[in-house]
C-alpha cells in the first residue's frame, strides 16, 4: 500500500537531506584558533609560547599533534573563556554527528587565512572533539576551508593550499571526502583594494587555485562568499557563474545568498525554484560550454586587466587609505553611525574601537555608501583605470567576447545607474570641514563621471543599462520614491547630530534607512 502525499513528502525530505536537514558550517576567525591552540598547548606542558614560534616552527609542531592520539586538554585544567568557548563548540559539533549524522556539519571555515598553520590549528581543535582521527589512515569528520579574503590573501592562497594538499595526513582526509573546498570572500578584498582589483584578483586566484588542485590531483569546489552588494560579490548569480573560468567550475560550485537577497530570491517556492533552476543552469554551462577564447587573447585580456587592476588599485587606495581625513569624511558625510544602531546585524560595525576603514566591517562599509546614493565600493577607480587605457578597441573587443569582463562592466552599470551624484552632494554637505568636503567629495564626483563615460564609451551605449530595458525601467520606476526619503533622512540626520534628542528624530532615520535600502534593494 502506498503511502499518502504528505508521508511521501516526508520520505523524500529524510532521503535528501537526512536528519538535519540543511548541512551547517562552524566559522572562526585564525587569530582565535592560534590564541585557543597556544593556550592548549602551554597548559599540557608540550610548548611554553607558541606564538613566538616560527611559521616553520609552528607546522612542524601541529602536524606531530595531529599524528598524535594523545589530547591536550584535560577537565582537570583551568581555561580562559575563550578556550573553553571553543572547545564547547568542537565538542558540540562532535555531538551534533553523533546525533544527526556527519552530513550535519562537514566544514570549518577560517576567516583571515594567511597561512599553512592556520588550517592545521583547526584540526587541532577538531581532534579535541574526536573529530580528526590520528590513525593510520588520517580521518576528518570535519574539513577545514581556507577563506582568503585580501587582495594580499588572495595572492598567497594557491602556495598555501598547494603546501596544505602536500601534507600526506591531509591529502589521505581529502581524498576519502572526494574533494576540497576553498571560500574566497569579496567583501574584505573590495574594501582592501576597491571594485575592479578585487574582481580581477579573485578571478587570477581562482584559476591559480584550480592549477594547484589539479595538480595534487583533487577535485576543488570555490565557495564564494559574495554578499548582496556589488561591493560585496553581488549582481546577477546566473551571469556570476557564466563569468568564472572554466577551470574553477566543473560541476561544483557554493555560493553564500545573504541579507536582503534571501527574501528577493526565496521568498517564495515559485522564485526560489525559478533562482535554483538559473544557477543550476549557470552551473551546467559554465562546466561544459566550450571556451571562445583562444589562448593568445587570454594572455591579451589578462595583460589588459592586470594594467587596468593597477591603476584602479592605486586610485582607490589613495582615496580610501591615503586621504588623512577620509575617515572623518566619510563617518559624517554617510549615515554610519546611525545604521551602527539598527537592530539588524549580529556584529558591531568596527571590529575594533577605532575609526580606521582597516578595521571597518564591509557590510556598514558598503550599506553606508549606497544610503548616500554613492554606491563608492562598486565603481571608484574604474574610471580612472579606463582613462589610462591606450588602447579603447581592445577593451571594447574584451567586453564583446569575454564575459567576466562583460559581467563586470555589467554591475557597474547598475551600481551607477542606483546612484544619484547630485543626492550624494547634499549628504556631502554634513561634512564639517568644508576644505575636506570639497576635497574629497570632488575627487568622488570627477571620478563618477570619468567611470559613467568610460562604460559608455566602452559598452557603446547611449546611457546606463540600454541592453537591460527591464532593470533599467525597474530602477527608474523606484528612484521618484527613494529621492524624497534621502532628503529626508539628510535632515533628520542633521537635527540629530546637532543634538535633537526627541525619539521620533532617531526613529525616523531608521524608517528612512530601511525604506531606502527597500527601494534600492541589493544596497548591503
């Protein structure tokens, strides 16, 4: 006898996803995981200062650990919080497979991986739990993933991982799982060197990566950590794995939807099969479509890109980086400090106490500009970088027939096309030092419009999103209601800061801040 709908349904689900349902990743930051390791390491008197230890040093000493069946941590030692933190989260996960299955939790991801001994801290950690086994043939329940977030990261990352898959105990692990996993992340490495040099250097070290795994022989699958911003890896999903490099798809791929993406994409089961359908499809092409560039004008395009990256790099940086009172600027000309007050994120805005964009966290980062209508993250330096190009027909031909490049120009298209240059010179106004203000605000309008002329130029439109009629009337169609809202905030704002402490002042800014990141729609 059959059994009804709903059971059949309910058959179908456990066969899918087993138990758990959706499979969770555990994420820290390395800088814990080696103040955790160290600290282990000091109170099971095996080494007295860790840190000070040598990159070298350090893996020399983690790999014996791993080949180790002896623990470091003991219940009759005493740890700080931190430690003990860290411990209960292993030991956690350990209970979650006992419960649930290892498809539960089946990777660690490590934000800020710089080097070797940053993945091989977290197997430490996992053999803790039983989560790493230390038997003759090395066994993890749990994988660590590198997550390479700087451009400086992201240059390092293909010898990091080339030196991790060529440990034996590591490449025995991998190779029982059938693969490897490595996390790019585009919001840190945007923010570290601006649109077009964060694009291009996750694209070069996607291939490199792809290189290195190929070589040890392993299937490699990239997990992109793209926000809902330009800024921060958004844009079209479909025309995002269109653009990768053949050689970093092949039928795997793992990509982050996150903030106000998740309810334009899955609110409900029609448009959340219509968006699985158009990445599973990107996927399929991107794995199998023949590639129409020859290898001579690969080697072209890169060389081109690499020049633009350059020039890009340098303008964003000497904006950002260089500027002594850009931080300033920028915290009294966007609504920063106020979006710092919404209840809408888990994390402060800085990682730190101080006002350093170093230390600023991406997402108030780039939530911050598209409030102002800037939209800065998405576009500074590529007008600059097209102006300093000799040669406008190559990059005509690379937008024509190559489409990273064509996807690229894409999104800064619709980032301009959501910014408004004379709105932003209203909230440019709440700046304090007018010398500054007309500095800094001046070079951001020249370089507006040298990027607006460059995609013309290049794309051969006659204004923003001409191949996109639909975008282009959905953007337009929004933007009578979101001008009123910005200046409304601009002087709800203003009141504020000059200190009106009347409630409905403060929450109005937060309605405005919420209606205009509505409006907008892919703005954090």
């Amino acid at each position: 006898m059959s059994a009804h709908a709903p059971l059949r349904r309910l058959i179908r689900t456990v066969e899918t996803f087993g138990f758990h349902l959706a499979t969770l990743d555990l994420r820290q930051n390395s800088n814990v995981h080696e103040k955790v390791v160290a600290e282990l390491l000091a109170t099971a008197g095996v080494e007295p200062d860790y840190l000070a230890l040598s990159e070298e040093e350090r893996v020399d000493l983690l790999r014996k650990e791993l080949g180790s069946e002896r623990l470091l941590s003991s219940p009759f030692l005493s740890y700080s919080d931190q430690t003990q933190s860290e411990l209960a989260i292993m030991r956690g996960a350990a209970e979650a497979h006992a419960l649930f299955g290892p498809a539960a939790i089946e990777y660690h991801v490590i934000s800020k991986t710089e080097q070797l001994s940053d993945l091989l801290e977290v197997h430490v950690l996992l053999k803790e739990a039983g989560l790493w086994s230390a038997s003759s043939a090395p066994h993890a329940d749990i994988l660590a993933v590198p997550l390479f977030e700087t451009i400086a990261d992201l240059e390092r990352a293909p010898e990091v991982v080339r030196r991790w898959l060529e440990l034996p105990e590591i490449m025995t692990a991998v190779s029982e799982r059938g693969h490897a996993e490595v996390m790019i992340g585009y919001s840190d490495s945007n923010k570290d060197g601006g649109y077009l040099t964060s694009v291009w250097s996750l694209y070069k070290g996607s291939e490199a990566l792809a290189a290195v795994f190929a070589d040890a022989g392993v299937h490699m699958q990239l997990f992109h950590g793209r926000g809902g911003a330009v800024g921060r890896g958004g844009g079209s999903s479909f025309g995002a794995i269109r653009a990768q490099s053949k050689a970093t798809v092949q039928g795997r791929i793992r990509i982050t939807e996150q903030g106000e993406v998740i309810a334009a994409k899955y609110a409900t089961p029609d448009i959340a099969a219509a968006n699985l359908e158009a990445m599973t499809a990107a996927t399929v092409l991107a794995s199998l479509e023949q590639d129409q560039l020859s290898e001579a004008d690969r080697r072209r395009f890169a060389q081109v890109m690499d020049g633009l990256s350059a020039v890009s790099f340098s303008e964003y940086r000497s904006l950002v980086y260089d500027e002594p009172g850009f931080p300033t600027f920028f915290r009294q000309m966007t609504p920063l400090s106020e979006i710092a007050t919404l209840n809408i994120g888990s994390r402060p805005a800085s990682r730190t106490k101080s006002d350093r964009i170093e230390d600023l966290r991406a997402i108030p980062w780039v939530f911050s500009w598209a409030q102002a209508r800037v939209m800065l993250p998405g576009w500074y330096g590529v007008g600059s970088a097209a102006s300093a190009a000799q040669d406008l027909g190559a990059l005509r031909e690379m937008f024509a027939a190559w489409p990273f490049f064509r996807t690229s120009l894409d999104n800064i298209a619709m980032v301009l096309a959501k910014s408004d240059i004379a709105i932003s010179a209203r909230y440019a106004e709440l700046v304090e030092d007018e010398q500054a203000r007309a500095h800094l605000f001046g070079r951001i309008r020249d370089e507006w419009h040298r990027t607006h002329d460059a995609l013309l130029e290049i794309t051969g439109e006659t204004s923003l999103l001409e191949r996109s009629p639909q975008l282009r009337n959905s953007i337009r169609l929004r933007l009578p209601y979101i001008e009123p809202l910005n200046h409304l905030q601009i002087e709800l704002m203003r009141r504020f800061r000059s200190g009106e402490t009347d409630q409905k002042v403060q929450d109005g800014i937060h309605l405005t801040i919420n209606a205009i990141a509505t409006a907008l729609r892919n703005s954090g």
